[in-house]
C-alpha cells in the first residue's frame, strides 16, 4: 500500500473511530441531558449524523478497494455483509428509538414512564450498538489488508472461482 492511500486509510479510521467513541458516549451520558429536551434533540441528531458519515465513510473504504475496482463487488459483500447490514439496522433503531424518546419527554421531560414496547425497543437498541461497535471496529481494520488494495494471490483465487 503506498504512502499516500496510507495516509488516507488513517485518516479515515480516526474519522470512524471518533464517530464511534461520539455514539458511545451519547448512549451512555444522554440521560444526564434528560431535563433539557432541546439539548437532547440536539444531541440525537449529532449521533445520527455520525452513524450515517461512518456508514458513508465504510462504503468509500469498501468502494476505493482494487477488489471492487476489478469488479470483484461479490467477494467484497461476502466478506463485510454482516458489518453493513448491523450498520444499516443500528441506524433505523437509533433513529426509531430517538424519535420516540423525543416525542416522550418533550412535553415532560422529568416522567420516568416507559411503555412495554419503548422498553423493548431500548433494549434491542443497545444489544445492536454491541454489535455494531464490534463489526464496525473489525470492518475498518480489516478493510486496511493489503490484499483488499492491491493484487494478489488470494484475489486472483477467487477470481478464478467466479
């Protein structure tokens, strides 16, 4: 890999990583922000923004790759399918599970009611972000293979299968 994509690479998973540590931290603080339902929505907003950018920043690692450039996109899927379809699924549970938190607390801020399904909803929630964290951190190492930017035996393999 040369200099230049790597230096584009760190750039990159910095990027990812301070997205991540972003939507950890507001999944763990966002209830000391309870009482100010504005700063909340803000809040909110800021972590779907930064799931989307990481998404966005995942598919142009995915996309910059010499596999996906040979036209190999088949081989890519199998190998990070998980990875983007946790990412997607995070993204619309945070969204949904935002959305209702705000509709519940705008009016009054300070009730502690939760509903069966809001608590469900939560739960699922949080058991994804595990997921998404882990597939994330692996999908962006794992993107950094030589092998993935440039020819190789491994790829000319599979290649030959197709």
């Amino acid at each position: 890999m040369s200099l230049l994509t790597s230096n584009k690479y760190s750039f990159t998973l910095i990027l990812q990583y301070l997205c991540l540590l972003l939507d950890i931290s507001t999944n763990s603080f966002a209830t000391f922000a309870k009482n100010r339902p504005a700063d909340l929505l803000v809040l909110f907003v800021v972590q779907d923004f930064c799931l989307i950018i990481a998404l966005t920043i995942l598919l142009a690692n995915l996309f910059s790759t010499y596999i996906f450039q040979a036209g190999l996109i088949q081989l890519l899927y199998a190998q990070f399918r998980m990875t983007l379809v946790i990412c997607v699924i995070y993204i619309i549970l945070s969204i949904g599970l935002h959305s209702w938190h705000m509709t519940i607390y705008w009016t009054s801020p300070l009730d502690h009611f939760w509903s069966v399904g809001y608590h469900s909803l939560y739960s699922i929630h949080r058991t994804t972000a595990v997921l998404y964290y882990y597939f994330s951190k692996r999908a962006s190492l794992r993107i950094s293979d030589p092998r993935f930017h440039e020819g190789s035996k491994w790829m000319q393999k599979h290649f030959n299968l197709s």
